[in-house]
C-alpha cells in the first residue's frame, strides 16, 4: 500500500514544483537572444536589429519595465515590435516609459489582437485544439490609438498593413507590414509589391506568423520576416518542443531562425504571457539581437 502511494505522492510533487518553477522563476527571467542572419548582400557591414515582441504588459511589472529599459544600452541599428505590447488599459504609459530608450533609435511595428482588446479567461486545453475563429470572443477594447500614438510620435512607423521606409546605420530600409492575422485585420494586397530597387533590404512584419501571410512576403522579396504570437509554445517538452503554435505555423518554427520558402523568418518567443496564464516552462520570456550579415 506505501508503495501505490508514494507514486502518486512523487508525481503530485513534481508537478507542483514544475508549475511553480514556471509561474514564480521562468516566466520573470528574461534573457537575450544573439542571433546572426546571412541576409544582407556581399559586401555589407553588419546591421542589428533588436526584436520584441509580446510583452504583454500590465501596471506594476517593474522586473518587466526594468529589463526592457536595460536594453536601450544595446544601440541597435533598428528596433522591431510585433506586437502584444500591452494587456490592460492603464499599461501604456508605463509601457511607454520602459521603452524609452529604444523609442531613441529607428523603429517600427505592427499590432497584435491584446493591443486591441483586453485577455479574457480560456479554458487552456482550447489551445491544444484547431483554432476555432467563430467562438472568438474579445474582452473591452484596450487603448491603442494611445499606444499607436506615443511610438508614431517618436517616429517609429506603424506598419498595419502599410509600407514604409526608414534609415538604420546610414542603410535605406524597406518595411512592409500587416495588421494581426489572428483576427484576420491583414490586408497584405493592398501593400503587396515587388521591393525597391534602391534599398538594402526588404524586411517583412506580421504579429501572427500565419503562412497565408508569410509566402506572399516571400514571393515579393522580403528576404527577413519578423513575427511573434506563438510565445515559442510558452510550455515546451524538452526534446518535443512546442506543444502548439495557436496559429498555422508548424511547431518546428514556433521560435527562433528558420527558412521560410524564399526567406528567413524569425519568430519571437516574446516577454509576457497572458494574465490568466502566467506561467512558461522550458520556454524563458525573450527578445532577441538579430545582426545581418552578408551571405546573399
């Protein structure tokens, strides 16, 4: 009888320590990534590009804000968001103020559906499941004309389904964006064109890293494309990895460098989670140093 016991007791407290080490350590231990993609023609000096994406953040995450601050000391080139920046109508402006030192550098992004509308509880074994877009629902709208506001201001550009053009370490860049795929606000058609000739690179943004986005990108030149959304699965198996995408993304590219058809992807594992699961296992809160090189 002590041994029908004590494997049930083993397991119970192994779970409870899991569960713990992902809601209490994991998911406040954010690092930065380095990685180097072999995009830019022969010949090019190196350009680095600071990616974040989904923080999702809420007042009072002054481990969160601080971190974020911290990464101004890096001096990139060029800073992309992806989205998810907030995930509760008093976060703006704290927001705001931890990025303050990025918003001194070039930038631009694109929204995701909790810069829109506020989380609400789901039943997490939804996830595990197709995506089922006719049960959506959405919580109160959230203030992003206020967020749009405050990074346009300092002159990022908003990239929801639009072009534009900016200037990295003296280089002319080209941006093409959508608005979230997950809520099906993109309209890559009405800014689908082959690049400028005259740029040194064309890079692609989505929040959601949805194929139906993805391979017109690639078809039109982008030769990198930035997104985030999957949050790298948030709860990986070691080994396995991924569990889900929440998206139609394989589980293979839910985080990090990979080709995708003509182009490199690179998909954030963000900074944040949802309020109502605020836990990662094998998956640490993240942005990311991308530096270009030349290979091509």
């Amino acid at each position: 009888m002590r041994r029908l016991i004590a494997v049930p007791l083993a397991v119970t407290t192994t779970g409870a320590a899991a569960v713990a080490y992902a809601a209490g350590v994991e998911r406040r231990s954010p690092r930065l990534r380095r990685v180097e993609v072999p995009v830019l023609p022969v010949g090019s000096s190196p350009l680095r590009i600071l990616h974040v994406s989904d923080v999702h953040f809420t007042p009072n995450q002054g481990w969160k804000a601080d971190w974020l601050r911290s990464l101004g000391a890096l001096a990139p080139d060029l800073v992309i968001n992806t989205g998810d920046s907030i995930a509760h109508p008093e976060a703006v402006p704290p927001f705001i103020d931890s990025i303050a030192p990025l918003l001194e550098r070039p930038g631009a992004f694109v929204f995701g559906s909790n810069d829109y509308y506020a989380p609400r509880f789901k039943n997490p074994a939804r996830y595990l499941f197709a995506d089922d877009k006719q049960k959506r629902e959405t919580g109160p709208e959230l203030p992003w004309r206020a967020l749009r506001d405050a990074m346009g201001d300092a002159g990022w550009i908003d990239l929801s389904n639009n072009r534009g053009f900016l200037k990295a370490d003296g280089r002319r860049i080209e941006l093409v964006g959508v608005d979230d795929p997950h809520i099906e606000r993109d309209r890559y058609a009405d800014v689908a064109a082959s690049p400028d000739p005259d740029v040194a690179l064309t890079i692609g943004v989505t929040h959601s890293p949805e194929p139906r986005v993805l391979s017109p990108m690639s078809d039109d030149g982008c030769r990198l494309i930035l997104a985030g959304h999957t949050h790298g699965g948030q709860l990986r198996v070691p080994v396995y990895g991924a569990l889900v995408t929440n998206c139609g993304l394989d589980r293979a590219r839910a985080r990090g460098l990979s080709r995708y058809e003509n182009a490199w992807l690179h998909v954030s594992a963000g900074l944040g989670t949802s309020p109502f699961a605020p836990v990662r296992f094998s998956c640490p809160p993240e942005a990311t140093l991308l530096t270009l090189v030349a290979g091509c």
